[in-house]
C-alpha cells in the first residue's frame, strides 16, 4: 500500500527527536485519532539577513504515514526562509513521498499543520506580525483540537485517569 | 515469512489440497446434474456433509454450506429476524465484541426498524451475563455471542450464555469461526453456529452454517433451491471436501497442537510482558491457545507490524490507521482501553506451523523495534 519512497522514510527518518533551544514549537494531532506531531524549528539569520529555518527536529506518535510524513517535511523544510515554509503545502510532501494512499493524506496535512505551527509559535513569541493565511490556519487547527476533545471527551478522560495512575 | 497472523487465514494442510484436486479437474460435475459426473460429485457432497455433522453432533440437514463465515453469520441473523418478524419479534441481542460481520449485520437490521441490544463486555472482553439475562425480553428472537473473540482470544462462557437462553426460550446463535480446532467446541443448546474453512487449514470461499432444524430461516440468496431452500447457488464442492478434511484433521490433532502453541503463546506472553509499559488484552488464561494480544504505550500499532515486516514476521493490529474509519477496534474500546494502548496493540496468532525458534526470533526482536518507535514517540520522551 505504501510507495518505496514512504518505506525508506520509515527505515530512516531524518532529523527525528528534540531541540532543545528551539525558536518555535508545533504541536499537533492528538492522540484519540493516533496521531500526534511534536515539530521543533530553529530559526537564523542568513549571510543576506533573511530568517531561515536552520535546524528542524519533530517526535510523532503514528503510523507509516506520519512517521514518513513527519521525515519529509523535515527534509523540505530545512534551509528554507520562514516564508518559503509558509507557502509549503501537503502536496508537497505528497508529492516528494511519490504518493500517499487516500486514507493516509491526512498525515501529509499534519506534518504541514506541524511546521506551520512551529513558525506560528516563533513568530508569536518574537512579537512579530501573523501573516493572515498562518492565523487562519492557527485558528482552525484550535477549533478542530476543541471539536475532537468535545466529540471523544470520555475516551480521553479514560486517558488521563489511567495515566495519572501510572 | 514468520507467520504468525493465524487468525487472519491460515496456510492450507497438503491433505486438504490432496483431496480438493479430482474435484476440479476430474469429478468436477454440478452436483444437482443427473449423471454420472454429477452424481459423484453429489456423493462427495453429501459424504462431507455427513462427516461434518458427526463431527458437530448434529444431523446432516442441519448443515448449510455457503460460501464463508460473513455469509453465514449474515444468513443467521437476517434470516432469522425475517422470519422473526411474521411472529411480531423484533429484538436482537449480540456482544460488543462481534466480528463485523455480525455487529454489521445487527446495525443493518437496526436501521431497518429492529431493535439491537449490543451487550458490554468486562475488562478482559467477557459478556456480562447478568446485562444478558435482563435484555431479554418477549420480543427476542435471537442472541448472537461469539465463542471466542478473533482479536483479543477471550473464550466466552458459551455455556452459561446457553443455559440463560434455553431458560428464557431464546435461540442462541454463535460465530464459532476462531474457536473450532483450537479449543472443545460444544454444540449443546446452542442453535446456529458459523465457521469457516480457511482458518482451519481449509480454502478460502468456504464456510456453513449449523442449524437446528427446529429453526426456520428466510433464505438471503434465492435460486434454485440449493442446501434445503436456504442458499441457492452451484455448490463449490471441492471447497467442501476441502472444508470436511481441514475439520476433520483439525479436531485429530487439536489435544497435541493446541498443547503445544499455548506453550509459545505463553512463552510469548511472559517475554513480551518485560517490556515496560506493555499490557496483555484479553484473559491471561480463559483465551485461545494460539492468541496473544498486547498494548505498547505510545507506540502506534500499524508502525509496529511494518517493523516486524522488515524482520519478516506477519502479525496484525487493531490500531485506528489499520481502519479506514482511522478509529481504534471496536474490541479494544469495549474493554475500556485508553486511546494510548488502543492505537498501540499487536496481535499474534499462531498455527500449526509455527516452531519454537520462531518465537524465540520474535521476542529477541520485538523489544528493539519497540524502543524505536518510542524513542521518536513525544510522549514516551515527555514521560521520561
């Protein structure tokens, strides 16, 4: 069901794990769905002045598919100004994967919501202008987190009983 | 290929396959046609009917070949409800717990006007008893329990779920597909049974329903009349052959085989339960000889069996993306597993193929490919 591209992505993500210093952080999915993306950004100034995302590392709790999705997107992203990241979209990663089976494009959604978010979360934290189409975008994602936690509230319950027990 | 997906299918025995052959290439007439051709392959028919009946302690007509265990389910709740419906009953009774194909079956016959009562389970998947006894009421027409889960292994108390139906007057149907060669299989008071062929070392495209003739059905497939009026359709009879041969081997060697794979299965079990933060689903005990059922925390089920792949080793999991409905199983929900184990489980089923050192490779390599995919997991970090 996966392209060769998904598996080699899967044998060996690139730059998983965390960043300790990292400009800006995206968290996203939740763990209901089975899906979860933690994206760490490390933000620069390039020899020309302009912001580049110079390091990038990202956790995913998930399947094939968003562990590969999470690799792309890394390996996409990386060098990129903070507008250039902006402007990627899931059909990138699609793209560079050769292919996502349908049920799985929402992990390619994911990994972009990720990154975006992390440049939301630097942006924010640096005082500096959202561009609109980042808000709107932040805006959903939150109201999308809020619809899920209100629609699986008692699954989710059960989670934080049993891991408070723990 | 370490195969140890059993419960999804199963590799077919050399004797089955012997015994298949002349049908397709040398006794290969219809088994309605009046010559010789025909007739032997009617006789071929009718002897494994017989030999499967013996083998169930029923009477031959209480035998409905069709074409797998879905059909055969589907034959006994909907063609029951059917009938159910001339006499003013329109309740139905089944577990949580069921294949898809009767829990589907059951939300079909719902949305079209009957009532479904869908019984909890405990933690360990077994059938509240005391929730069954009180659904019952003057309008069932039917309870349908599986007598052994196909995910987590759990062996239902099919006995006393009998006796609380024969008290009532209740028919009770159960999908005995998991359970047949792998544990005593009862059919006392029980009046319809599902199985199947291939998870017994039989074909594919091949299943019956056992039913008593006391109870009368709506047939789903209307033909020529075929298997006492209630599955019209050109009998596949070598499948049958296939079918009588698997279950007759199956039941020989079921005292040896199901020693010796309870044996892995709790091998597997103790190893696997080293790792940390690892659940075993279903009863440690009360489960099928050859099933095993974990959760690994903050792994993702589907990640799981794609590693064990690389390694060769085929196993399942009821993890949400394995789904298209991209949500966890519906077992695994009804034993109140939180989304963390849910989305994070592996099922191993084994068979009468399987050797000890297989076993043994797979719980070298399964903690390593555990740690992987919780070294890049955000809460196996965040926990630490």
């Amino acid at each position: 069901m996966y392209t060769e591209e998904v598996m080699k992505h899967f044998r060996n993500p690139l730059n998983m794990g965390k960043l300790e210093d990292a400009s800006g952080v995206g968290k996203v999915g939740n763990i209901v769905c089975g899906d979860v993306m933690w994206l760490y950004i490390k933000v620069v100034k390039n020899s020309e002045g302009k912001e580049i995302i110079d390091d990038i590392k990202w956790q995913t709790f998930g399947c094939v598919a968003a562990i590969a999705t999470s690799s792309v997107v890394s390996e996409i992203a990386r060098g990129k100004t903070i507008e250039e990241a902006i402007a990627l979209s899931n059909e990138d990663i699609v793209r560079k994967l050769k292919g996502l089976p349908p049920i799985k494009i929402h992990c390619s959604l994911l990994a972009v919501d990720a990154l975006h978010e992390a440049i939301y979360d630097y942006l924010k934290k640096h005082n500096r202008p959202i561009p609109e189409k980042l808000e709107q975008k932040h805006q959903k994602i939150l109201k999308d987190m809020a619809e899920i936690e209100a629609r699986y509230k008692d699954f989710i319950d059960l989670e934080k009983k049993i891991g408070n027990s723990r | 290929m370490i195969y140890f997906d059993n419960a999804a299918t199963t590799r077919m025995r050399p004797e089955v396959i012997k015994a298949m052959m002349p049908f397709f290439d040398k006794s290969y007439g219809n088994a309605s046609s009046l010559h010789d051709l025909g007739q032997n392959a009617r006789a071929a028919l009718e002897a494994s009917r017989e030999s499967i009946a013996k083998i169930l302690s029923v009477e031959p007509n209480e035998i409905i070949f069709c074409s797998c265990a879905t059909e055969a389910n589907n034959l006994a709740l909907k063609g029951l409800a059917f009938e159910a419906k001339k006499e003013g009953k329109n309740h139905l009774i089944v577990s949580k717990i069921e294949h898809h194909c009767v829990l589907n079956a059951a939300e079909w016959l719902e949305q079209n006007g009957f009532d479904v009562t869908y019984l909890p389970v405990d933690s360990y998947g077994f059938v509240d008893l005391g929730k069954l006894e009180n659904s019952i009421n003057d309008k069932t027409f039917l309870v349908s329990v599986m007598y052994a889960n196909n995910e987590i292994g759990t062996i239902e108390p099919i006995k006393e779920i009998a006796e609380i139906c024969a008290a009532k007057g209740v028919p009770l149907h159960t999908d005995a597909v998991q359970a047949f060669g792998k544990i005593p299989v009862e059919t006392k008071g029980i009046s319809m049974m599902a199985l199947s062929a291939h998870k017994i070392y039989g074909p594919k495209g091949v299943g019956l329903l056992m039913k008593r003739s006391d109870i009368k059905l709506e047939p789903l497939l209307h033909g020529g009349g075929h298997e006492f009026n209630l599955r019209s359709g050109t009998e596949n009879v070598a499948g049958i052959v296939g079918f009588a041969k698997a279950l007759e081997l199956a039941l020989k060697e079921m005292p040896k085989e199901s020693k010796r794979q309870k044996e892995m299965r709790d091998e597997i079990i103790k190893r696997v339960l080293e790792i940390p933060e690892t659940r075993l689903n279903g009863h440690p005990k009360i489960r099928l000889p050859n099933n095993a059922n974990f959760s690994f925390r903050y792994v993702e089920g589907e990640s799981i069996i794609m590693k064990l792949n690389e390694h060769n080793i085929a196993a399942s999991t009821g993890s949400a993306c394995s789904s298209p409905k991209l949500e966890p199983s519906h077992v695994l929900l009804a034993l109140g597993l939180p989304p963390s184990d849910a989305h994070g489980s592996l099922r191993i089923s084994l068979g009468r193929y399987n050797k000890k050192r297989e076993v043994d490779y797979f719980c070298k390599v399964l903690p390593g490919i555990i740690d992987e995919l919780r070294s890049i997991s955000p809460f196996w970090k965040a926990k630490r």
